[in-house]
C-alpha cells in the first residue's frame, strides 16, 4: 500500500521484495513476475472477461485464508490486494480487510496493518466483528491517526532469517518470562510488608482459553494463602452476564460456597464454570476474573483474569447472476458461493435464495438439487461446510416478459445454522434490464 492508502499492483510488491540483497529474493521475484504480468496482460488487451469468468472473490478469498493457515502471510496480503483490484465491490470486503491488516500485522508491514484497520473502522464501524480485532492492532491504527510513523518489523526471509526469527522469539519470551516472574517476586515481597502478611495469590493457566459456542468451558485455578496462618476469604468470579460464570470447589457439595478458609498448607483449587453463548461470532473475546477480597480486611483484593475466545463458523455468501445486463425472456444462470470464514466448521445450514419477482426459476435438473417453499425461494442443505471451504450452487433463471427496462435485479440470501438456531441475510450483486438492442428499427429517410 503507498502512502495514499491504494494498493500497490502485484507487480510492484514483489518487486519491493528486490530492495534487500537476497539471491533467493531474487529468484522469488523473476518466478512470480512472469505469470502476474500475464494475467495483467490479458486483462488490459480484452480478455479481461474470461479471466474474470475463472477467477471470483470468494475463491480468492479462500486462497488468502489457506496462505494465512500456513502461515504465508505475503502470499495472503497479495490476494487480498488482488480482491481489492478485481473485486473492489466485494460482499467480503470486511472480513477481507481483517485478514489484510493481521497478516501484514504478522509480517511486519505495520504501515499496512495501521491503514487497513483503520480503514476496517471508517468502512464497518457498527460491524460485529469489531469485538474480534486484537488490541496491537487497534494501537497501531490509534498512533498512525496521530500521524507517527511505523517502522517495520524486520523481514524474515530465508532460512538463516527465520533461524534467527526463531532465536529471537525464543530469547524474548524467556526474558517476559524471567520479568514476570521478577515483578510477581517485587510485587509479593511489598505486599507482604504492607498488608502484615495478609495474602493471598491466584494462579490461572497462561494464554487464551478457546471454547466453542455453545460449549461448556473450565477454568482451573489455584488461591494460595501466602501468610503464617489461615485466613478467610470471599471468592467471586466477574464475567458478561451471558456467560453464566459460576464458582466451583474442589472438595465441596454442590452448594459452590462463596466463602473459604484457605491454610497455608495447601492451595484452595477449583475452577470457574461457564458457558460460551451461542450468539458470539467467531474470534469475539472476553475477560473472565476470579477476586479474592479479606474477609478480615476487604481492602485487601486480590484479581486473576482470563481471556476467552470464541470459536464458530463465520459464514459468508456471494451470489451473482452470470450476465449483469438482461432483457425480458432472457435465461441466465446465478452461481450462490457459501464460504465458512471461522474456526469451526458449520453444521446444518440451510440456504434459503429468494429470487425477485422479475426472475422466474428453471428446474434444470444438473446440478446440485434444490427444493421449492410456498413463496417460491430455491432452498439448498449443508449439512458440513469445513473451515475455510467452499460450497458453490447454481440456479438457472428467466427474466420474465412483462419485466419493466431499467429495473435492478436483486437477490436476498438467508442462511440459518439449525445447530446455533442463528441466521445471516446476504443480498447479491445487481443485474439490470435492458432493452433488446436486436429490435431496434432504424429510422427511414424522407
């Protein structure tokens, strides 16, 4: 991406690759040329169309999510510039523009990540999956707005680099873990001197818990008293009321008691029950927090938190007729492309295509069946889209006789997922009617 916000053509980022000396690079770039120069070729000579007959942004897409799974961030951050070349229009241009800006985040362009979240914000700012975006990211596009400069992260290329990538991750990590573990000693050591050794420690598993929607999720934990004797104390556990958190006691009956007597002995265990909402969209986080409070001193409050994520398919559909430009008692074809964009993969959906009234559905008898409801909508079953798949359907369809010359044509999509009893709306690219060009008369000269 330049510095206007536009994305550079394919050509120009692999050539970007060129200005660190790496013969390798350089291999990549004379490999990679070629055929996208081709292809631009093409396109700029007239047969643009039948390349953009093979090629679609949903398949493009799921090329780019494929790259992101192994990890080819570069190869993802060019599909997704290509998507917005050919596909400026996309209906997937939100969760496209969130694959753009983790990935260049994961590659180290922090220049393109900033831009292309911000550039999610201005474009999608009531879109439910703004509760997913991670908080480096949202920094980043927070300090870009403030008109600072973001280096990149260095590039790691070739196998030596990324030895050395790997080296580095490595040392990082052991030296957070050597600092966290040094600031927990400080930090033990002052409250022992302030609160006359009234104390009490929480131990929490590390990292991000994931839990399906709709699943039953466990956090153990372990409260250590830290002090020379018994103490008492109050334990509550603080989550989103829809999570229906709830204590539970190693060693207790089922009435989950809020107030405990810990020894120094041993450490209280238990863990905190709740349930994943069905309604969280994939990758959405939460903070779930166990406190201790004194029963002697309520002052003295002690928090653990952990972060849990949500793991769902994220369904999205593309629907298009093949021609965009029709006239009255013309045939055409119109392809559905149900694409799952989540972690899990989706069970049960049943996709409802309700054509407009200008449209009349042909039973063409190829192709995937389909059923007819009393309105006329096409309803086609899945009963598995796996993670990062894609199910392609297609209608055939008349334009209707007495259809008025200028109307747009319009589809609406439902998709409901019978295991989450949730359902999406989706509305296809327009085609327009036109006039039959074969029956105009020229006018006759006096």
């Amino acid at each position: 991406m330049n510095a206007a916000g536009c994305f550079l053509p394919p050509t120009s980022g692999v050539c970007a690759l060129m200005t660190r000396p790496a013969t390798i690079l350089q291999t990549i770039c004379s490999t990679l040329k070629k055929p996208v120069l081709h292809s631009l070729i093409i396109m700029l000579f007239g047969t643009g169309f039948s390349v953009a007959a093979e090629t679609d942004d949903s398949s493009l897409f799921v090329e780019a999510f494929t790259a992101y799974q192994k990890k080819d961030y570069l190869l993802t951050i060019e599909k997704i510039g290509s998507i917005e070349q050919l596909f400026p229009d996309t209906p997937l241009r939100d969760v496209a523009l969130l694959l753009l800006a983790r990935s260049a985040l994961k590659s180290g362009d922090n220049e393109l990540a900033a831009t292309t979240i911000n550039r999610f914000s201005s474009e999608f700012p009531a879109n439910p999956l703004t509760s997913t975006i991670e908080e480096e990211l949202l920094s980043l596009g927070i300090r870009r707005l403030r008109g600072e400069m973001l280096p990149p992260a260095i590039p790691l290329r070739t196998a030596a680099q990324k030895m050395r990538a790997e080296q580095i991750a490595l040392e990082r990590s052991s030296m957070d873990k050597s600092t966290a573990g040094q600031r927990e000693q400080e930090r033990l050591a002052t409250e022992k001197a302030a609160q006359d050794n009234v104390r009490a420690s929480i131990n929490l598993p590390a990292g991000v818990q994931t839990v399906a929607v709709g699943r039953q999720g466990k956090i153990p934990f372990e409260v250590f008293n830290l002090g020379i004797s018994d103490e008492d104390f109050l334990l509550e556990t603080v989550a989103p009321p829809d999570y229906e958190a709830l204590l539970e006691i190693a060693g207790t009956s089922d009435e989950r008691p809020s107030r405990v007597t810990i020894g120094t002995a041993s450490p209280l265990k238990g863990s905190i029950l709740f349930r994943m909402p069905a309604d969280k969209i994939d990758g959405h986080r939460a903070t779930i927090s166990l406190r201790t409070v004194s029963e002697k001193y309520p002052h003295i409050i002690q928090v653990g938190e952990m972060q849990v994520t949500t793991a769902a398919p994220l369904v999205r559909v593309v629907a298009k007729m093949e021609r965009q430009r029709l006239v009255p008692g013309e045939r055409t074809r119109c392809r559905i492309s149900v694409l799952n964009a989540g972690t899990l993969p989706a069970q049960g959906l049943v996709v409802r295509v309700i054509f407009p009234a200008q449209a009349e559905v042909v039973d063409r008898g190829d192709g995937p069946p389909f059923l007819r409801d009393s309105s006329g909508a096409v309803i086609f079953r899945l009963e598995t889209l796996n993670i990062g798949k894609l199910a392609e359907y297609a209608v055939d369809v008349k334009v209707r006789e007495d259809s008025i010359i200028g109307q747009e044509l319009r589809s609406r999509v439902e998709v409901s997922n019978d295991q989450l009893q949730t359902m999406d709306f989706f509305t296809s690219t327009a085609a327009m009617i036109q006039g039959n060009q074969s029956l105009t008369v020229a006018p006759t000269r006096p």
